[in-house]
C-alpha cells in the first residue's frame, strides 16, 4: 500500500502537461495549441502557421509568436484560424523560454534549434505528408559504415519499403534512390524536414510511385560518427571548402558499394536514381558527371550549378529540375536549364511558386517519384 501511495505521489508532482493534447487539428482545418503545467506566467506560440499571408520570401521559414490564454483549468491554450493544408513547425514560449512541444514526438532540427510538426491535410498533396495507421509502413535503417577514401566512419539512413507492398520479400532486387540535403541539413533532413517516410508509404500504397530503397546520407564530409551531434548552417559553412573540392562526390562510390553490398538493390542503371536539394543538388549532379553509367534519373531540386555540373557524356542520364519561382536561386536553375538544352541532354524544367524551402522540396520530391513510376 505505501508503493502505491509513493506512485500516486510522484506522478502527480511530475509536469502535468504530458496528459493533455497539446495539438489538435480539427475538422475546419483549425488548430489548438496547449500547454499547461504549474509554473507557468506567460505561455505563447511561435509558428508558421499563424502568419497573416502566405511566405513567398526567398528562404521560407518565417514565423509570427501570439500569446496563449490560460482557461478555467489552468490549461494556456491558443486556436488558429482555418489553416491551408501544408506542415507547420511551431515551438513554446513559456516563462520567456523556447521550449519545443514535450508531448509531441513529431520534431525536426531547423537550423539551430528542436521545432515541433504539426501536419494538416486536406488536400491530395499534403495527405501524402500524414502518418496513416492504416497502411503498411517501411522500415528506416540508421547504418554507419567505414569509407575509405575519407578514412572515416558515416552514418546513412535507409528506407526500406513494406513487404506487403512488395518489398524485399517479393523482390529479388529493388530500384536504389539516393537522396541528397542541403549545406543546413545532414541524414535525418530528408526524414525530418522532408517527411520522407510518410511520402512513399503514402505513394506506394496509393500506386503513385513504384517500392523503392532509399538512401539518405550526411554529405557533410568534415561530420564524424562520434560524437554525433546535429548540424547546422554555421558548421557546414565552416567546412565550405571541402563542399568545394567535391570530397563527398570523391566519396560516394564506397557509399555505393556498401549500399550494394549490403541491400538488395537492383545492379540495372534504368533503376538507379539520384537527388539532391540546393547544395545537395551541385552534389548530385557532380556524381552523374564523374560516373556516367550509374544513374537514369537524376533529380535537382533548387540547383546550385554551373558549368561545371554538365554531364560528361549527354546521354549519361535524363535531367529533372525542379525551382520555387521566388527561389534566390531560381534564375541558376534556369540557366543550367538553357546549357542543357545547347549540350542536347535530356531533360525536364519544373518550375513552382514560393522560394528556397521545405514546402517546395517536398512537393518536388512527389513530382519527381511520380516520374520514377514510369521508369519500371
């Protein structure tokens, strides 16, 4: 009887905001934030979602802070107004202190901090961002893996598809995509960020692209496994000239042959592919360049590219790229759209509103899965 009591007690002192719902979603498409615990004075919000218009801006990434209101159960609670359907970060301010949602496991690193996701769907394309109980799920590998040529030891996440989706245990070889961050990003961005994972559960089952293995790594060459810390834009900047040099791309083929070594992947180039975002983007068609008999398909979203980037045999693989119309980088990728043509490479321009962000990246990422279907 005294065991219990002493658990009781020490539940009840522990912070009681774990037992509400801290974000809920409603059927309008409005949103409640909540957060409650004894020692809060002010509590506020600070998210995309409660911007006054939609951001065009370049970068992305901005967010407006209202303040929450305390309820007759000491609950602060704040609800937006109907919001378009699209991924949303938001963090706490309680007390004047950041603090990203402690009852919500959906998180990703932003640049320098922990936010907190919330995803309302509604529509065709931010439904494929929604984690779905309902379907089968693939499986994420966090892989590390010595490369010789940096005489170092790296991380790798890998998606690999469910077998009732006709994975690994109904193939004998699967189609490889290998999926590329930018200079803010590392291995989990694409998982986090990018909501990889829910974006080919979501695809596969609906059979809107074809079970694939896909391979996320750190491109950050200057990044050691131990101790492993999240990146960020400062750091990678630091190691700017290694990104320069094409260590990663220098790197790459030990990646491959781990890859191929160790997953079932399919050895016909028709069923390689490869992607990039921004940075990620010059690296990735680096890799092309260097090996023009690895990959079909290369995806670039947001380019960061020059001359230096065209193939080195035109028929090496087809060209995707993808750019947000307020992107800083838009008019780069427009011009390697125009070397393209005048090298007589086969290719695709795919232009789309906003700018340099995660709300495009994902939706060039589904555009460019739904052209992989076809590759069978």
């Amino acid at each position: 009887m005294r065991r219990i009591s002493l658990i009781l007690l020490l539940l009840l002192s522990l912070n009681i905001s774990a037992q509400i719902v801290s974000v809920e979603v409603h059927s309008d498409n409005s949103v409640t934030f909540r957060y409650k615990a004894d020692d809060v004075v002010t509590a506020r919000v600070k998210s995309d979602c409660l911007l006054n218009k939609k951001d065009n801006s370049w970068f992305g990434g901005k967010m407006r802070t209202k303040r929450m209101h305390r309820d007759s159960t000491g609950t602060f609670t704040l609800t937006t107004k109907s919001l378009e359907p699209e991924v949303y970060q938001y963090r706490f301010i309680i007390n004047g202190i950041y603090r990203h949602d402690p009852c919500n496991k959906d998180s990703a690193y932003v640049l320098l901090h922990q936010e907190s996701i919330v995803v309302v769907g509604g529509n065709p394309q931010a439904d494929l961002y929604l984690d779905r109980t309902d379907i089968p799920h693939g499986r994420i590998d966090t892989v590390s893996y010595y490369n010789a040529t940096q005489k170092l030891t790296r991380y790798i996440l890998v998606y690999t598809p469910p077998a009732e989706a006709g994975g690994l245990c109904q193939h004998d070889s699967l189609p490889v995509l290998y999926l590329l961050h930018g200079i803010s990003g590392d291995e989990v961005s694409w998982l986090e960020l990018g909501r990889l994972r829910q974006i080919l559960d979501n695809m596969i089952y609906e059979g809107l692209t074809q079970p694939m293995i896909v391979v996320m790594p750190d491109c950050n060459v200057k990044n050691k496994l131990m101790p492993k810390r999240r990146t960020n834009l400062l750091h990678n900047m630091l190691n700017y000239a290694a990104l320069q040099r094409g260590d990663f791309e220098k790197a790459f083929p030990d990646m491959h042959r781990f890859i191929s070594e160790n997953y079932k992947i399919s050895h016909n180039r028709q069923n390689r592919y490869i992607a990039g975002l921004s940075s990620g983007a010059k690296q990735a068609a680096n890799i092309v360049r260097d090996n023009p008999s690895l990959f079909s398909v290369v995806g670039l979203f947001s380019p960061v590219l020059g001359k230096k980037q065209l193939p080195s045999e035109p028929d090496s693989a087809v060209f995707h790229i993808y750019v947000g119309k307020n992107d800083l980088f838009y008019k780069n990728g427009c011009r390697f759209n125009k070397r393209l043509e005048k090298a007589n490479v086969a290719h695709t321009f795919y232009e789309h509103e906003g700018g340099h962000s995660w709300r495009n990246w994902r939706i060039f990422l589904t555009e460019m899965l739904k052209v992989l279907n076809n590759e069978e």
